[in-house]
C-alpha cells in the first residue's frame, strides 16, 4: 500500500522535515512568540509528530492524538503564546508535510516497476488518500489542541 510506504519515507526522514519546519517557526511572523518555547522541548515535538504519524493515522481510536495535543496547547497557553499562533504552528506541520509527500511521493514509488503509465493513476490515488489521512489527523490535532489551551485557560482563571 502506497500510504504505509510514504509513512514509512516520512518517518525516515523525520528529522530533516522537522528542521525545516522550526526554521519556519523561527522566521514566520505568524510564529513570532514561539521562541519562548525551549528549542529542545519544540523539536521534540515536532519530530514527535512525523515519526509517530503511521500510529495517530492508523489508529482510528482518537485518545493518543488527544493526550498529546490537549498536552501541547496547555502548555503553550502557560508559555503565554496566542492561540492563533499554535493553531498555525500545526498548520505549518501540515503544510511541511504535505509538501514533502508531493514532493517525494511519486519520485520515490515508481521506481523501475512498470510503466508510468500504468501505475501513475494508482500512484496519484495513494496520494490522495495520504492527504486525505494527514489532514483528518491534523484536524483532530488542531481540535485537541484548542481544547488543551482553553482547559488550561479555564484552569487559570479559577485560580485568580
């Protein structure tokens, strides 16, 4: 199956898309509070995410995907960092990912095998269904996320 295989390509390489994502975050302006966030703590995160992608997407039970994204926004809610710039952090995981998977995707696939020809349509539908997983998960994730950050919103002004 093509999507097991570019899990497995995006696992692999988990390490150099999680350099050009905290470049990104780095330089982005929509990312500008992110530098609060120990840079050791951010990347483990971030290469957290792409090396346990096969599990979050495979799994359609939601509860790992929930406890590390809840984690995730109410910690960056304690880091003082505007929701709308962790939301956009995911979405630039998304964006990084999606990216690398049209990039790399038929050029890694179609190999010596057949024709181009006759394997470009069902190489085009792994695609498609890989993106199709990648934005169900990255739509959980943002869900989750979102509900960390109010929770620990919420938590605060209890206290006060």
């Amino acid at each position: 199956m093509l999507s097991a295989r570019l899990i497995e390509l995006i696992q692999t390489h988990a390490e150099s898309l999680t350099r050009d994502v905290l470049k990104n975050y780095a330089t982005n302006p929509r990312t500008r509070h992110w530098s609060v966030v120990p840079a050791a703590e951010l990347e483990q995160r971030v290469i957290s995410t792409y090396r346990n992608l096969g599990n979050w997407i495979g799994d359609p039970r939601e509860e790992a995907v929930q406890a590390e994204y809840e984690e995730w926004g109410r910690k960056r809610y304690r880091n003082g960092i505007p929701l709308s710039e962790v939301v956009f952090a995911v979405i630039l995981l998304k964006q990084h990912l999606r990216k690398y998977i049209r990039e790399h995707g038929l050029v890694e696939h179609v190999g010596g095998r057949q024709s181009s020809q006759e394997i470009l349509p069902v190489q085009l539908y792994g695609i498609q269904e890989m993106n199709y997983l990648v934005g169900d998960f990255f739509d959980k994730a943002i869900y989750h996320l979102a509900r960390g950050y109010e929770m620990e919103a919420r938590a605060a002004q209890g206290t006060r």
